[in-house]
C-alpha cells in the first residue's frame, strides 16, 4: 500500500477548509482563554480537526498501520466535523451569528468533499 496520497483539487479542498475552520476555532479558543471551559473545547477542536488532516493524509508518513486505517480515518473525520456542526447548534440555539454559521458552510463542504473521496 502506498505511504502517499496524490493530492488533486478535491484532496487541496478538503486541506483548505480543514485549515480555516482549525484557525476559526484555535482563535476563538484563545481569545476566550480564561472564561471556563468553552475557550478550551475551541483549542481542542481547532487541534483535532489539525490532527485529523495530518493522520488522513500524511499518516503513511507516520505510521504504515495509519495507511491501513485511512478509511476508518475518514469517517471519524466526518463524524467529528458533524458533532462540531451540531454542537455548535445546540450551544448557540437562537443565538446565531454569520461568523458561526460562514464556519458551518465551511464544515458542511468538509463533510461534502470528505464524504466523495
């Protein structure tokens, strides 16, 4: 099995939305940092989506039983972006600003293009 994956425009897509919606939530993490537990939950969801991207597409770098595990990556990718999707309309029921909601289209393709490739 092959360590690389060949990266086309669906593969830079999902890079890019990956990276904004990771720097959408590491920044409200750190400019809520000291207002309890919330600021912390962005950090932590800002590095997962990170980490999940490295282990998706460079994980045969890393590991060759990550190259054997990129399928089950993937769905856990998608559910992960999906729990973040409705927790964030959970927390904020009612209370919708167009930033949250420009970053939930931005997850919403995630999941689109995750799910094609």
């Amino acid at each position: 099995m092959s360590k690389t994956v060949k990266l086309g425009s669906m593969q830079y897509g999902i890079i890019v939305l990956t990276v904004l919606t990771a720097l959408i939530h590491l920044g409200l993490g750190f400019s809520f940092l000291g207002n309890g537990a919330l600021p912390i939950l962005f950090l932590l969801n800002g590095i997962g989506y990170l980490a999940l991207m490295v282990a998706y597409f460079w994980g045969g770098s890393i590991s060759a039983q990550l190259v054997a595990m990129r399928g089950q990556i993937r769905w856990a990718y998608i559910a992960f972006t999906a729990v973040t999707i409705i927790a964030f309309f959970i927390m904020n029921f009612g209370n919708y600003q167009l930033p949250g909601l420009v970053d939930k289209l931005i997850e919403i393709i995630l999941v689109v293009l995750l799910w094609r490739d």
